[in-house]
C-alpha cells in the first residue's frame, strides 16, 4: 500500500559489534540452558511436594528473576505476557505482575552513583528532598518520592545504569534472529524482521527520558478533555535524558482497581477505552504499553496513564484507515473489513484470492461481534492474524502499533476486573 506514510520512529538501534553480539548471544544461551537444567527438576519436585498450582507459582517466581537478571529487554517481553491474564494460570499471573511495577530496586550504590552523575548534569535537582521511598520500579528505570522547597510532592524516575549498552544488544540480536527466522517455510513470508526492526526502535526509544517527557506533554494535552483521565504533568527543567521528574500521583497500586465499587467499574473500563481510542482514532499518537504498571484505574475509577516513552505517531493515511475498518467492525460488516484489509495489504503475493479471503474475515466478523457476542480485541486480533497467516495476506508493520496497544490496554482491563462485562470495546472506541 504505497500512499502510506511509515509511522514516525525513533532513529535506528546504534550499531553493536558482531564480537559484542555473538558473546551476548552466547551469554544469553548459556543462562537459558542453566536455567532450564536447574529449574526443570525444582519445578517438578515441587510439583510432587506441593501440587501443580503451587509448583506453577514457583516456578513462575524463579523465571521471573532470572528475566529480571537478564535485563530490561527481556523483562519488556515478561510485561507482554504477563498483561494476557486470559492465557495463563493466575498463579502464573500474579508472580508476572511484580514486573509490571515492581521490579528489584537499584542498589543503594547504583542510586548513588546514577543520583550523582544526575546532580552533575542537573544542579537544579539538589533543591529537591528524596524520601526514600521507591514509588515502584519498571525495566528502566525506579521511581522516588521528593518533594520540592514548595512541599510540592514529586515523582523522580532514575534510569538504571547501563540500561542504553544492554538494550542495544539485546534488541540487535533480536532483529537479526527475527531476519534468520523470516526466511523459515513455517514464517508463511509474514514481514516478522520489518516489524521486530520497528518494535526494538520504539523500545529502545523509552530510555530517552527527553523524548517521554515531550510524549508525556502530548498526552496530557490530548487527553486533558477526557474526564476522569490523568496524565502527570512533567517538571522540564528538572529534567533530561536519564531523569524526569512528574507530578506525585497518588493511589497508583495494581490492586486500586478491584477497590472499585462494583457499579462503577464498567464506567472506569469505557474511560480507560475512551482514552485509548481518543489516541487511535482521534490524535493518532498512541502509547503502545498500557500494561498495567502504566495504566492504573484508582480506587476512585480515576484512569492513570503514565510511562509515555513508548508512544508512537501514527500517520493520518493509518489512522484513518483503522478508524474506517473499526466503523465496519462496528455495523458487522466483515465483507467490508476483509476488502480493507485485502486491500491495505503488502503486495508480497497474496496465496489466495480477494475473495477467499474476505469470506474468512467476514465469518470471523460474523463470529465475534453482533449482540449476541462479547467482542474480545485479542481474540479478534488472534482470528485475524491466522487468517493472514493462511492466505498469505500481510498487513504492513504500521498497523501493528495502534492494534498492539489496543490488545493490551483490553488484556490489563480484563486483569483488573476479570468476571467483568467489559463495555463493548468496538462501541467505545469507535
Ligand atoms: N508520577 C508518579 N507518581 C506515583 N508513582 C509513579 C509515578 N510515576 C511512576 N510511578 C510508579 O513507578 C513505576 C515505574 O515507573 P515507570 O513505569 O515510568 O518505569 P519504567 O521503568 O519506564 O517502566 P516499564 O517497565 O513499564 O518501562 C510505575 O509503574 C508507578 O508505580
Ligand atoms: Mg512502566
């Protein structure tokens, strides 16, 4: 589709050495194998010793510090998984969702010396008293309670040291993985390299702390006219690079929303999809990693978006193309939304027919909404990608960004509030 415009990235990876590359490759193999040689056997002693959901639990647990072990990339990947609370056992579920929000701390002696090399770069900053207290700790970054000569109470999010070193790495050899794996019969010719590549820019874009605060800006202004939506407002000249400092928001745990009283939740879940859409269909600047340590519903149903590094512009030719394709969702029309889909396909050579393939999307349309159906974004998602997958028709990598943020804003809702009839997420975003 070539009147497309590409969604706007962040530069290209930096280079990384093929001897840095192939010694983090064999690295990462000799830690995956150790872990599997140590962690089977625990896993199944404790599967006899104590039962499958409790050995489940463990098991979990230990993955998850060898995940944190191994570095943000891998902790991202964790997140991904962990917001399709639909997929996994709960015990599973819940030893994910430490990282969500709740990763290891830096060391007293890593918060030293990052805190210093930040006073050095930014004297501003020593007019602000820390706490102590750590607010919550992401892949990138941990976050501390301050307080300025006002007693205005801030948020300052430290990155961790050698996060930019690591990543770099970690996302490269991913690519190139990905570009080995693309030329697999079992890849079905699906451009997996073109969107991995596009994916591990915008990732490694988070640790640019300038660049979230400008993303953090443009999602206040966009969403300030949504009631109920929150965005913290960001302290520029105290900012930079590797620090940025916010607004202290109050009530921001994984547990606030299930202190939501019952009768308000379904009004909380169509803001929280209120304000997704509103970045889709409307603004076209979209944060694509609404897991739930970046979306919070507080006890009071109010809707916490934080962590914008990962927001992407999505060009108007796409935005439009999606919000035309949501409308025909929305009436039921899946002839109609196989034809756009066929139609805004790369032209790699499609294995069926228009027709063929738009009789699939329609039945699949057919399948998942219409009053008598609960329209699941993933499952949806899910339907539509073996689809693509089958008949050889693949979307450009654009597309994936807003549907990607669409699928995980619904999975950490559906966390929040399992038993829950969701608004009909088609109504709310449309
Ligand atoms: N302004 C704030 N007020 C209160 N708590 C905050 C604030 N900003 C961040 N936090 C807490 O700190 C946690 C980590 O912050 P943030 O998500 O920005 O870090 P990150 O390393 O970029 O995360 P991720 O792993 O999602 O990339 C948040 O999930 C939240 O619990
Ligand atoms: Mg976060």
């Amino acid at each position: 589709m070539s009147e497309v415009i590409p969604i706007v990235l962040p530069p290209a990876l930096p280079p990384v050495s093929g001897l840095r590359l192939a010694g983090r490759g064999c690295a990462l193999l000799a830690r995956t194998a150790g872990a599997a040689l140590v962690l089977g056997p625990l896993w199944a002693v404790d599967r006899v010793r104590l039962g499958r959901s409790p050995a489940q639990a463990r098991l979990a647990r230990r993955l998850v510090r060898r995940l944190e072990r191994l570095g943000a990339a891998y902790v991202k990947m964790g997140q991904m998984i962990g917001s399709r609370a639909d997929l996994l056992p709960a015990p599973v579920v819940a030893e994910l969702a430490r990282l969500f929000d709740d990763n290891t701390p830096m060391t007293r002696r890593q918060f030293d010396r990052q805190w210093r090399a930040a006073l050095d770069r930014l004297p501003a900053l020593s007019r602000l008293n820390l706490s102590g207290r750590c607010l919550g700790s992401g892949s990138i970054a941990c976050v501390y309670e301050a307080s300025d000569d006002d007693g205005q109470a801030l948020a300052v999010k430290l990155q961790r040291p050698g996060i930019a070193a690591t990543m770099a790495a970690d996302l490269r050899l991913m690519t190139v993985l990905t570009r080995m794996a693309e030329k697999l019969p079992q890849a079905g010719g699906a451009p997996l390299a073109d969107l991995i590549d596009y994916m591990n820019r915008a990732l490694y874009g988070q640790i640019d702390f300038v660049r979230e605060a400008a993303h953090t800006r443009a999602l206040a202004a966009n969403l300030a006219p949504l009631p109920g939506v929150v965005v913290p407002q960001v302290h520029d000249e105290l900012s930079d690079r590797e620090v940025l400092v916010t607004g202290y928001l109050e009530g921001l745990s994984l547990e606030a929303a299930a202190e939501v009283p019952p009768a308000g939740r379904t009004a909380a879940a169509a803001t929280a999809l209120a304000a997704v859409g509103t970045m889709v269909f409307r603004d076209g600047f979209v944060h694509c990693d609404l897991h739930p340590g970046n979306l919070y519903v507080r006890a009071d149903g109010s809707v916490v978006i934080l962590d914008a590094g990962y927001c992407v512009d999505v060009p108007d030719s796409i935005r439009s193309y999606l919000a035309t394709f949501f409308q025909y969702l929305r009436k039921g029309d899946g002839v109609r939304c196989g034809e756009i889909m066929f139609d805004s396909s790369l032209n790699g050579g499609p294995r069926s027919g228009r027709p063929e393939f738009v009789a699939e999307i329609a039945e699949l349309v057919a399948g998942t909404t219409g009053p008598d159906h609960r329209f699941e974004m993933a499952e949806f998602g899910q339907g539509v990608f073996e689809a693509q997958n089958r008949h050889g028709v693949h979307p450009p990598s654009d597309f994936a960004f807003p549907l990607m943020s669409l699928m995980i804003a619904e999975g950490t809702l559906r966390g929040f509030w399992p038993d829950l009839e969701m608004p009909d997420a088609v109504a709310a975003l449309g």
